[in-house]
C-alpha cells in the first residue's frame, strides 16, 4: 500500500487552496460537519487542516439565525472550476437533505423576505494565484471585509498572502473597518448583561 493519502494517486499537481464555510439554518453545525465529511471524500482533495467552528453576526439582518463559519485548508489537483463544482454539488447535496431546492431558505421577515443559508463553501484562496472567470473570482471578492473569513482563516493560515493585494490574512484582519462579531462556538452569550 501507498503511503501517499488515497486522493493523491494518479493525480497531476497539487495545489494549497482554502475553502470558507457557513450555515445559518436548522442544523448549522452538523451542515459544517457534513459539508467537511464530503469534502474529506471527494477525490482529487485532501483536508489538511480545518479550523475551529465560529459562531458570526449575520451581516445586513437583524433576523437572521447568527452562522456557524469555519474554514478548511485542503490540497487539490482540480482545478478552480471543478473545486467551484464540487463545492455546489456539496450545497445541493445537503439542501436536499434538508429538504429545500437550494442553499438559500426564504423566510418572512418584519422587513419583508430574509434570505438563510442550509450551506455555504466558497473558495477563498487558490493557490498563489487570482482566478477570474464568468464562474468563479478567486481570492473571493468579500474576503477583505469579512471578519466571518478571516477570522477562522487567521487561525490556520495567518501569513497566506493575498495575491492581489500582497498583504497577509493576518494584515488585512488588522485593517478591517467594522468587522461584524465573530465568536468561538459556544462562547457567545446570546443575552448579554449590561
């Protein structure tokens, strides 16, 4: 037997990439653990590192359920569009376990129609290198403004640097404005004393 990890044979080159993930709806935690397992057994990826689960303040609505975030560091011989794919293939997956078409739940809400997430994967790094095409621009475009990323990101990879910007993750975190709140699972006090 090989000694290489079972995705890595007959493969071409690997790549380092890096992938958020985040639900705000039913089950959050076990949607990350699931989305993790899949993750963990598709071909042409190995997870070499997760971070610790977030608990993050929804931006732009007040009535959504807070997300659970995390952040995984894996090796990939695919490229960025069959990452992309599998990453959708995940979301649908366990959307249909939960039993809606898609990611997205539409809720009522006091200001009309909130949007929760089932799941999220989005590919925040790739490699050293920008992608853009019409399907997918990585680093992801919100990267830079979102303490949700960057926070579980700064954990397990502090000094990846952004290959547009050539700032480290831990630099852009220093440099964000008004960064939404982001807690260790578990550690948030949903009522606080004041």
């Amino acid at each position: 037997m090989s000694d290489e990890p079972r995705n890595r044979r007959d493969r071409g080159p690997w790549v380092r990439a890096y992938i958020g993930l985040g639900s705000n709806e039913g089950d959050r935690l076990g949607y990350i653990q699931q989305a993790m397992q899949l993750l963990k057994d598709a071909p042409g990826i190995e997870v070499v590192e997760c971070s610790s689960l977030y608990e993050t303040e929804p931006v732009g609505n007040e009535y959504v359920e807070w997300f659970v975030n995390a952040v995984a560091a894996i090796e990939t011989s695919m490229q960025p569009r069959e990452l992309l794919s599998v990453c959708k293939d995940i979301e649908k997956r366990l959307s249909r376990l939960a039993g809606v078409d898609g990611p997205d739940v539409l809720h009522e809400g006091p200001d009309g129609v909130t949007k929760s997430r089932i799941i999220d994967l989005d590919i925040l790094f790739y490699g050293e290198q920008p992608v853009q095409t019409s399907q997918i621009v990585v680093p992801h475009p919100q990267l830079t403004r979102r303490a949700y990323a960057l926070v579980p990101l700064l954990e397990i990879a502090p000094n990846v640097k952004h290959p547009v910007l050539g700032k480290t993750v831990s630099e852009i975190h220093e440099e964000l404005d008004a960064p939404e709140q982001v807690f260790l699972y578990g550690t948030r006090n949903p009522c606080p004393d004041f």
